[in-house]
C-alpha cells in the first residue's frame, strides 16, 4: 500500500526538527563557552582559556567541508532523507560524549581531547544538515523557495533561543558554582531527547519528484570544483556576513560578561531576544525574497551592516547597561533575519538539482569554517589586540564587504543562476 505524501507543512516540520537538534548543539556550546573552558580547557589566563575554547569550537569548523563533500554527494546520490537520517545520528553522539564526559580535573588532557572529537563528529554532521535539508525543502514547493527554504534558518533561530532560555534560567536558578559545576551539562542532556523525536519524524520524509526526475550524476563532489566553482566561490561569498553575524551573537554572553561586566543572566537574556527575532522574522523575509527578490534584499542589508556595524558597537560600549546591550543584538538579529530568509533559496538555485545538495553543502560549509566557526575566536583577538571594545565591528565590516562583492558579481551573471529574482 502506498503511504500518502506529507503536506508541506509535515515536511517544513520533519525536516525542521532534526535541524533545530543540529543547530541547538552548537548554540549551546558557544552559550555555555566560559563553563566549558573553566571544566576542559583550564589556564592561568582566562583570556587563554577562552582562546582554547572557542578554537575548540573553531577547529571543528574545518571538518565541516568535509562533511559536506561527503554527505552532500550521498544525498545527491542516495537521497536526501538518507542524508538526513544519518546527520541526526551523528550529531546525536556528539552531544552525548559532551554530555557525560567528566572534566580535566577528573580525566586530565584526555577530557579535553574527547570534547574535540565531539566537536569534530557535530561538525562533520552539520556539514550535510544544510545542503540536504535545504534541497529537500525547495524541490517540495518550487514556486515558494524563498519562503520554504528560509525554515532552514528559522529553525536555527528557534534553537538559539532554546539555548539561551536554558541559559538564562540556569542563571537565574542556580549558584555561579553549581553553574559551572553541572548545570551547564542540562540542555545537553535535553538535546540527547531532540534526537530520537528528529530521527522519527524523519522516518516519514521523500524525496521530491523534482529531486527524483533529476539527471544524477556518479561524481557531484568532481562536478562542483571543476564545473561549478565560479558560482561555488559566489555562494561562500554571499554567506559571509551572514555567519559572522551569527557567531557574533553567539559571543554574545561572553561579550556581555567579559567585556561590559554584566551579570550572565543579561548576556542570556539578550541571546533569547535575538533567538526570538531570528525564529520570527526570518520565515516572513523569505517570503519577502519572493516577490522582490533576493539579491535586492540581501544587497541592501548588507550594506546597512556595512554602515551601522560601528556605531552600533561604539552605542553599546559607552552605554555599557542591559537596555544598550538588548538594542544591539535586536539590530543585528534584525538585520541577520532579513539577509538570510533569503540566502537559502538563492544558493539552491544556483546549482542544479543533480549536485544541489553538494554544491550548498561544500559552499555554506567552506564559508562558515572561514567565516564564522572561527568569529568568536577572531573577536577576542581582536579586543586583546586592539584593546577596543568596539573592535567586533571591524570584523563585521569586513564580512559585509566581502557578501556585497559576491552578490554584486551574482547580479551581472544572471543567467548562471536558475530562477533567481532579482
């Protein structure tokens, strides 16, 4: 017997669910960075301990790549629901190492050597979460790309905001020590839950017809970095701001802490305002993308991130309070939602369904790995260099850069790209 198709909104759903684990796993970390450092990478130097967590955190940016040569070609190949089921098991043993691994005072470098294992399994996983999961949406409603794909990063919103809810009420329920002494392991544990309930609804996924009817090709990996590379460098290019800002607001708790000398529970606080902006405004601007066009909206945010990126830092640092800090991260959260609603849609449509998924898996990953596993890390350089605490904008500023030029060379070659609108 025939099973009946799922309706979009069961795909937007089971596709969503296993995402939302992937990207709550690497928001967690980012959140709960100082505890980690303090339980797996002690120093004498605090700014040393956070250099080796969040290069921790960075490090495993470089897999990523990897990860999505690899199962961006398996879904390409194979499918993308197979893809799928095998991110979420992946990601699913990475939280659980992380999760009941005893410390550096118990395990000594053994501890932090199997945090960065984990950390390396989340990254080879996330790495065809995008490409997969992406493709899988925008080959169900063709003539809704912008909109459909845009879950993919609404769900990562939706997931930031989880995490910094678990941040902000451990926070506020808890002792600074029992903080750092176990209450940062809960919403690891929580995301041990996310993984079976992902991996279920999963189960009951297809792949498109317009995936199914496609011309396959045995080598996507090959076809990508010799066929398509032009349009692969245009996709790690207009990603860029995109990811900074998103680690940027990751930091935001350390940033919060360390550099405003807030209490932890702002810093969280902040966070969630952001999840919350990014998990509602983002459906809404991919929908936008779809009747104005991607390129114009994503062209005119980054540039808006190009000009206030400083004054925005420079407001918070000599208005160094809570209020100062929430209008911060609700700009950059609102200006992030506007960019990347679109973002998906337009990558999927710059490669071919017979090497979609490989072609966005490699190009968000290459461009995260440079981009954005690494921003935190190249943030507190830069405030340890500099001894600016404005100095995050500068990176900002060079990110929006970077995504103007990719968009802008994408708007001359128009006919590389498929049923983009421009």
């Amino acid at each position: 017997m025939r099973k009946k198709p799922l309706s979009l909104t069961q795909v937007v759903v089971a596709t969503s669910a296993g995402n939302a684990l992937e990207w709550f796993d690497i928001a967690i970390y980012a959140l709960f960075a100082v505890y980690i450092g303090k339980q797996f990478f002690p120093a004498a130097n605090e700014t040393a301990s956070m250099l080796l967590t969040f290069g921790s955190f960075g490090a495993s940016y470089l897999v990523r790549p990897l990860g999505g040569m690899v199962l961006g070609a398996y879904a390409d190949r194979r499918g993308r629901k197979a893809a799928l089921m095998l991110s979420v098991v992946l990601m699913t043993v990475g939280t659980a190492i992380i999760a009941v691994m005893p410390g550096y005072a118990t395990l000594g470098l053994a501890a932090p050597v199997a945090v960065f294992i984990a950390r390396l399994i989340q990254g080879f996983s996330a790495g065809g979460e995008f490409g997969a999961s992406t493709a899988l949406l925008i080959e169900h409603a063709p003539q809704r790309r912008g909109f459909l794909a845009s879950w993919q990063f609404a769900t990562q919103g939706l997931s930031t905001l989880t995490a910094a809810l678990f941040g902000y009420v451990l926070s506020r329920a808890l002792t600074p020590a029992e903080l750092a002494a176990w209450g940062w392991r809960v919403p690891f544990f929580f995301g041990l839950l996310i993984g079976p309930v992902g991996l279920y609804l999963r189960r009951f996924l297809e792949d498109a017809p317009d995936f199914t009817a496609a011309a396959h090709t045995a080598h996507p990996v090959r076809d990508v970095f010799f066929r398509q590379k032009a349009m692969l460098l245009v996709s790690i290019g207009a990603l860029t701001v995109s990811t900074a800002v998103n680690y940027m607001l990751h930091y935001v708790p350390t940033y919060a802490v360390r550099q405003l000398h807030l209490p932890a529970s702002s810093g969280f606080a902040a966070a969630v305002l952001g999840g919350a902006i990014l998990t509602g405004v983002t459906p809404l601007a991919g929908h936008l993308s779809d009747r104005i066009g991607r390129l114009r909206q994503m062209s005119l945010t980054a540039l808006l991130i190009l000009l206030t990126g400083y004054p925005a830092f420079v407001f918070v640092v000599s208005h160094p309070g809570a209020p100062a800090l929430f209008a911060l991260v609700a700009w950059l959260s609102l200006l992030k939602s506007i960019y990347f609603g679109a973002l998906p849609a337009l990558m999927s449509e710059i490669f071919p369904a017979a090497t979609r998924a490989t072609g966005m898996s490699i190009g968000y990953n290459v461009g995260v790995a440079v981009f954005g596993g690494f921003t935190p890390a190249i943030v507190i350089w830069l405030l340890s260099v500099t001894g600016n605490a404005s100095a995050p904008s500068f990176y900002l500023m060079f990110t929006a850069v970077i995504s103007l030029s990719a968009l802008a060379a994408l708007s001359r070659r128009p006919r590389a790209v498929h049923a983009v609108p421009v």
